[in-house]
C-alpha cells in the first residue's frame, strides 16, 4: 500500500518546515549507514510498544493483529535483503517507519504515537550492546580456555618470571598462562556488572518528559527483557553512561588482548625461542623466505589502539552536552559498533593462536634458571636460618658479582667458594670437621625445588597452579552459561 508520501523523502519531523533541508545537511545529518545494524532490536521496541497502545486503547485487536503481522514482514525482508535503507532515509528509524507505511498506509503511523526517536535510539543501543556483550563474552571464554589447556599441559613447566623483561624468578610456564585468564576473567565480571546497569529500559520516556498517553513503560521493559522501566525521562533519553563503560570494559580487554600479543611476540622471537606458531596463525614475508611473523599478536596489539580511542572520542563527546538529547550523540554509535566488531574479529584469532602454538618445553627450562634467577631462593634459604634478610640479601648479592667475574653459575660453585663469599653460606664446624655447605643450599638451587616451595596461596608451585586451573575452569564455565542466557 503507498505511504500517501507524494513521492518525496520521507522525514519523522518535516510538518513545521515549509521546505526540504539542504543536500550538505542532509549529507551530515544522515546516519541510516551505520545505524541500520540496530534494525532488529528497533523492530523489536516496536512490537512491544504496538502491544502497549494496544493495551491503552489506541489500537484495536485488528489494527494490532495487522500491525504485528506488518512488523514480521518487514523483518523478515530486512533480513533477506528485499528491504534496505535508501540514500533517501535519514536514520534507522526512517527506514523502518518507510517500510511500515508500504504495507500499512496511515495504520503504519500510529506506531508513533507516544515514543521519539530520543526514546529509541536509546533502548535499540541498550538491546544491540546486552545481545552482543553475550557475543563478546563467549569469544572470551573460547579464549580463556585455549589458555588453560595450555596451562594444564605445563604445570610443571618451568619458565623464566621476569621483571623489566630480566630474569627474575623461575616460575610454571602454565601459572604464566593463567595470569592472562585471570585479566580476561576480571573483564568478564566488569561486563556482566555492566549488563546490570545497562539493562534499564527508556523506551516510554519520548522526547525526553513521557507521554500523556496512558502507556505502561514497566511493562515495555518486561517484555524486552530490560529489569525496570527508567525511572526519569530526562535522564532516560541523555545517558550515555552505558555505551562510555561499554567502551571502557571494551578498551581494558584490548589492553589485555595486547599484553598477551606483546608476550607471544617475544615468546616466538629466536631470543626467546619458547613458542612456536602453527601455519594457519603466522604469516610470511614477501622478501625473505624464512620468516615467520606472529601477525595475529601484532594485530592484536595493534588494535588496542582503537578500542583506547573510542573509548576517548565518546568520552570527548558526552563532556559538555546539556540535558537533554542533543544531535551530537548520533555519534555514540560508530565507536560502539566498531569496538563491538574489533573484539568479534581479535578474540577468535587470538583464541586459535593459542589453542594451536607449540610449546619449546626444553628451552623453557633450560632457560628457567638463568641470569641468577634461584638468587631469591637462596636469600630466603638463611632468612629460615636466622640470618636478617637486608644481610641475606647483601650476601648473594655478593655471590652473584663472583660468579659474574668467574664465568660460573650458582651450580657450579664449591663449598669452599661459597664460604669464600660469606660464612653464611656454610654451617659451623662440629669439633674435629671441617665447616660443610649449609644444609638446603644445594636443593635451593635446583629449578624444581624452587617451584615446589613456592607453595602459598596464589603461589608457582605446581599443585597450586592445578587448584588455581579447577577454580579458574569452573569461573569459566559459569561465564560461558550466563552468555548463553543460561545463568
């Protein structure tokens, strides 16, 4: 049926302008685009609102029956295509309100009745962001359980902990790998703390004071699966708060996402040698033959930056508005939709990467203890003995700076060199016998001993980092019931 347009443009606002706006208005104000990805949550608010106006006696059974009916159509066309936006319409809203009026005529105007185009775009970026945060969180998970399996693989791997990128202490390989699904854990939790607060529903606020229609926003939220209506129109139609720490959640899981980039970048450099990248994740170089690049870590790290910057640019953004909607916020929704694409395009690649890489077992713990990395083990081996720690501390300091100067490693020292260094490395001598290494120095400096004794809560001990994987497996798996709409 025809919308009775005349042929021209259809505008939701154009009764108090005598004519049209200008081509470069028009070219600015047009957000159709970027905005037509919310189509099916806008469908959506209109079939909860029909139902509304229904209940208030705007609509009779049959107007709602057709109107219902008309909603279906129109998207399933939107979803095969039969139906787009044209250069023509403005917004979302336009396009679907288009579409309404060609298979109702001046029924499909009724929808209007008391909501806005403020009130929509509101709810239709609230539902956009709670379906795909669920999206974003089940890539997480996919993620975070590539990383386990690689940590229960190397449990009892040892690998160098590092500070400043030096060898620190010798840690499990696999508490390493845990230490990233605990980032990925915590922005998880952020996420699902968010959903709490986004889900607020401000469809029914119109414009920005309600309606004096007699319209039931608690129960629009109800149906649209938000927990409660909002309760001010004002701040209904303005807040953006819920994209802004969208985008902050969005912008910490890059972060992480690049931390772990940064670490397979060294890991699979020939300095580092700990990992090796399947085909399928690496690529080559177009002049030397022999590379293999870790592109997807790169990239990773790379797209930190954007997540970062939509987080500022909306943030600059919402500074100064006053209340209450304002035509500035048309751009809360280009960052939102980027960031939510960025992290559906990192998290499965870094999730194949990682589920895929082969771990150099041997050249972790070859590496394990180098750089004097059991130095810690040793001061803390005669603080058990009485000995203060700042003395402790001074003497393998001092233990160190010999085997620097004689091209020796701990293991390699004698008693009698230990003794040389500092009598607290020897016990006291019984009547008749020479002193002797002190009781301890010798498992102290093996690599395995030292994992072992780190066996405090949150600790590198192997039996630790397995109580830490069953905990962190059934975080997960919780994580992946509530994306699932399960919890």
């Amino acid at each position: 049926m025809a919308d009775n347009s005349g042929g021209k443009p259809l505008r939701l606002w154009g009764g108090r302008f005598e004519g049209g706006p200008s081509d470069a208005l028009q070219r600015l104000s047009v957000s159709v685009q970027f905005d037509w990805r919310l189509a099916p949550y806008d469908l959506l608010g209109s079939r909860a609102h029909a139902r509304v106006l229904h209940r208030a006696g705007l609509l009779t059974d049959d107007e709602l029956r057709r109107m219902l009916e008309a909603l279906d159509d129109l998207e399933q066309a939107c979803k095969t295509g039969e139906f787009r936006p044209t250069v023509a319409d403005e917004d979302v809203h336009t396009a679907l309100e288009r579409g309404l009026l060609e298979r109702l005529g001046s029924l499909g105007g009724k929808l209007r009745a008391g909501r806005s185009r403020n009130d929509q775009i509101a709810t239709d970026l609230r539902l956009y962001l709670r379906d795909h945060v669920r999206r974003i969180v089940s890539r997480i998970v996919e993620l975070e359980t590539a990383l386990m399996n690689q940590a229960e693989q190397h449990a009892d791997t040892a690998a160098p902990g590092m500070t400043h990128l030096q060898h620190a202490q010798p840690v499990s390989f696999g508490h390493q790998l845990l230490a990233h699904v605990h980032a990925f854990a915590r922005d998880v939790d952020r996420l699902r703390d968010w959903d709490r607060r986004a889900a607020i529903s401000p469809l029914g606020s119109g414009a920005l004071a309600g309606s004096s229609l007699p319209l039931d926003p608690q129960a629009v939220a109800k149906e649209l699966g938000f927990t409660a209506a909002a309760p001010n129109s004002m701040d209904a139609v303005a807040d953006r708060d819920f994209a802004a720490e969208f985008l902050f959640c969005a912008a910490m899981i890059g972060v992480h996402l690049s931390r772990l980039g940064e670490e397979i970048v060294l890991w699979a450099s020939q300095e580092f040698r700990w990992i090796e990248m399947d085909d399928a994740y690496s690529t080559g170089s177009s002049i030397m033959p022999q590379k293999k690049n870790p592109d997807v870590a790169e990239l990773a790290r790379g797209k930190s930056g954007r997540l970062i910057g939509n987080l500022m640019s909306l943030l600059t953004t919402l500074k100064g508005l006053p209340l209450t909607y304002n035509r500035d916020l048309q751009e809360d929704k280009e960052p939102v939709f980027d960031a939510v694409d960025t992290l559906l395009l990192v998290l499965p690649a870094m999730a194949g990467l990682i589920a895929t890489m082969r771990v150099n077992t041997a050249r972790l713990e070859q590496s394990a203890p180098e750089g004097f990395a059991l130095a810690t083990d040793l001061a803390e081996l005669l603080v058990r003995k009485g000995v203060p720690f700042r003395e402790a501390h001074e003497a393998v300091g001092h233990l160190v700076v010999y085997c620097q100067v004689n091209d020796k490693d701990f293991a390699d020292l004698t008693g009698e060199e230990l003794a040389k260094v500092s009598p607290h490395f020897t016990s006291a001598p019984a009547a008749g016998v020479d002193g002797t290494d002190l009781p301890g120095v010798r498992e102290v400096l093996s690599v395995p001993g030292a994992l072992a004794a780190r066996k405090a809560y949150g600790g590198t001990a192997p039996d630790r980092v397995r109580e830490q994987l069953a905990a962190l497996r059934e975080v997960v798996d919780a994580q992946a019931a509530w994306a699932n709409g399960n919890a």
